[in-house]
C-alpha cells in the first residue's frame, strides 16, 4: 500500500509553510466528515451518494500523494454509477491509511 505523503502540496507551495499548514488543517478538518458521510451512505446503500463521496475523497487522495490509490478511487466511483461495490474493502483501507496518517502530523 502507498503511503500518504506532503509531496504535492510541497510543491505547490513553494515552499511556503503557512499555505501548507492552511492546506492540512483544511484536509484535517474535511477529510473526517466526508469519510463518515461515505460510510453512512454505504450503511443506506444509497449507490448514487456512495459514488458522489468517493468522488470528494477522491481529491484528498491525489492531493496525498496516492497516485495509485486515486486509479482505485476512479474505478470505485465508475463502478458504484453500475451498482458494483467489488472495491469497497479495497477503498475503505485507503481510507483507513489516510486516517492513520493525518491523526500522526
């Protein structure tokens, strides 16, 4: 599994610490709510919102620096528009990596 890292948002600051730090405390702050609005949607099985969080997440996901994860999050989204949820473990434990790491910084 990838791990998260600051990479991205390295770059895109220049170097400006005080962006960075805005950046992750908005990260810190969206990221929680829209992974619990994520999981009581699956609970619902309401495919159509389930796919719309992911496509949220989704962006969190690249902006940690999770090339591959976002391909999974990608596909996850195309899938769950066809009613398939064959990649829900696979993008709950990215899920649960990017958690990990943003409760450690």
């Amino acid at each position: 599994m990838e791990t998260p890292n600051l990479s991205y948002i390295n770059q895109l600051s220049g170097g400006d610490t005080e962006f960075e730090n805005k950046i992750l405390k908005i990260i810190k702050a969206e990221f929680p709510v829209e992974k619990e609005e994520y999981h009581n949607n699956v609970k619902k099985q309401n495919l159509e919102k389930v796919a719309e969080n992911v496509h949220k997440l989704k962006h969190k996901i690249s902006i940690l620096g999770l090339e591959k994860s976002y391909g999974i999050a990608e596909s996850y989204e195309e899938e769950l528009r066809k009613n398939d949820t064959s990649r829900q473990n696979e993008f709950d434990n990215i899920l649960k990596t990017i958690t990990d790491y943003l409760n450690k910084i």
